[in-house]
C-alpha cells in the first residue's frame, strides 16, 4: 500500500513540474497558494468503523500552481487529526454478571508530512479577486507524532474532488475554504469521506462580525 502512496505522489508531481518547465518560455506564472491554517470537520463511511467523525487543525498551508495546467500541490508541517465514534464496551459488576454500554471513544494524532497534489479543470477569477476552482486531488497525511517517537505505522489516504473558493492577489492566492469529498484510507480501513476545511482567520473575522448577533441571543 505504502509503495502505491509513492507512486501516485511521484505521478503527480512529475506533471506539474514538468509542465511548469516547458511553459517557462512562453511565461506562464506559477501562483502560490497559502493560508495561516484551517480548521475542518468530516465524516469517514460507512459509520462504527472506528473513525466516524473527524475534526482536524492545521497551520501553515503552502501550495504552488501552474496557471497553464492549473496543475499543483501543497504541503503543510502540522496537522492534529482527531476521529470520534461510539463503541459498546463491557462491564462487570459486582453480581459477576456483566452489561454492555455505548460510550464515544477518540483516536488521533499530529502528522508531520501533509501532501496534497491537485488538479482544478474548473478555476475561474470572477470579480472582486476570488477564485473558484473546481477539480481532483490526492492527498496523504504520514509521521504521527507519538508522546517520545514517530510512528510510520498510521497513514491518511484520500482521493476525491475539492471544490472551494479563494481570494485571487496576483501571483497569490489565499485558501478561504473548501469542501471534499471521495475515497478515504485510513491505517488500512476503507471509506467514503465527506468534509470541508476553513481558513481560521476567515473564522475569526467572520466570528467578530456576528459575536454582537449571537449576544443578543
């Protein structure tokens, strides 16, 4: 599986640079992509498969894009990863019988290596300076940061379609927010995936701006 991952990374960032390289003549920019960090939610099904609900944090997202093939990718240093589910667990009281109750358990972690290699077929600038874009992506997080070593054991898997919106400066582009969705390995368990991710600056202004409203409530 792990061969497969790197594979799939070196496909997809041979392209990008190499057609960044055969459009430098005819000058075509490479745009960089970044944000302070997001902050994001998803679902993984099918649902008790031990990684139900996610949340997820990261900081520091910078990608490059060729704006001919609208080719890129994007790394990130950090990312805390957290999944909730319900697990039925088993008790014993004091009579030697025993009962089953639902209780919500939580996995997770920090990974150090977060890649992301895309492809936006739809990426449109209308007024204002956003950008739209629209289009499929490989992404996998690896290196969990453990409480004294690494583990290279767990690993995130994802390919699917973005679709999101930024803010469109030049030769720069800030990540407002997006949304997921696709096929979604984790440790080796199989899933559907669905989620968004939110730029935590877009959140705190946005929070500023209607803390009044919500008060008033």
């Amino acid at each position: 599986m792990k061969k497969g991952f790197i594979l799939i990374f070196l496909f997809a960032f041979v392209i990008p640079a190499y057609a960044q390289d055969d459009s430098s003549s005819a000058g075509s920019p490479v745009v960089v992509n970044f944000n302070i960090g997001n902050l994001g939610f998803g679902v993984n099904l099918p649902v008790n498969n031990s990684n139900d609900l996610e949340g997820h944090f990261s900081i520091v997202n910078v990608g490059f894009e060729n704006k001919l093939t609208n080719f890129g990718m994007s790394f990130c240093p950090f990312m805390f990863i957290s999944w909730m589910s319900t697990e039925e667990i088993y008790y014993e009281d004091y009579g030697g019988s025993g009962y089953y109750e639902e209780e919500i358990t939580s996995t997770g972690g920090i990974f150090l290596v977060n890649l992301m290699a895309y492809w936006n077929i739809v990426n449109y600038t209308f007024g204002g300076g956003s950008n739209f874009f629209l289009g499929p992506f490989a992404s996998i997080n690896y290196l969990m940061l453990e409480e004294e070593s690494f583990s290279t054991k767990d690993y995130v898997f994802t390919l699917g379609m973005q679709l999101g919106l930024r803010a469109h400066f030049g030769n720069f582009q800030y990540n407002l927010f997006s949304f997921e969705v696709g096929y979604r390995n984790i440790n080796g368990k199989h899933n559907y995936y669905i989620g968004g991710k939110f730029d935590i600056v877009t959140l705190a202004i946005a929070s500023a701006f209607t803390a009044p409203y919500w008060h008033n409530y």
